[in-house]
C-alpha cells in the first residue's frame, strides 16, 4: 500500500513539474516549488515508514525547514525588489 502512495505522490510531483514549466506567472512558480517541497517531504516520510528508518524522518524535517524558508525568501525578495 505505501508502494502504491510513493508512485503517487512521484506523479503529482511530475504533473506540478509541468504545471511550473508552462505558467509564465512567477507567482504560480513559487506556488508550485512550495508544493513540490511540501510533496517530496511526504514522500520522505513515506519511504521512512516503508524501510522503517528514523534517519529519514530528520531529513524530512529538514528538507521541510529548508523548502519553506526559502519559498519565503523568495516571495519577500520578489515582492521587495519587482519581478525577475
């Protein structure tokens, strides 16, 4: 069943992938990296629950940190400085 989750969370990922390569919007791009943070996250944490290892839950937890820090870095420095 956690097999069937990780093939999942991997094709949303691809469908948020082209959904960030066609949208020109740099607002829709930061929305869209956020999300496939959030969804590479998930899929840490599932593959930790499927090989039972907790070291892979401290890198979820990290990679989760570093995804929204830089998601918020990345909207104050658009919206401070105008659009790339």
């Amino acid at each position: 069943m956690l097999e069937l989750f990780l093939i999942l969370v991997s094709v949303l990922i691809l469908f948020l992938a082209i959904y960030v390569i066609k949208h020109h919007n740099i607002w829709d791009s930061i929305l869209g990296m956020s999300l496939s943070a959030t969804l590479i996250v998930l899929g840490i944490v599932l593959y930790a629950a499927f090989t039972d290892s907790t070291m892979f839950i401290d890198i979820a937890i990290t990679f989760g940190l570093l995804g929204f820090v830089g998601t918020l870095f990345t909207a104050v420095f658009i919206y401070t400085r105008g659009d790339i």
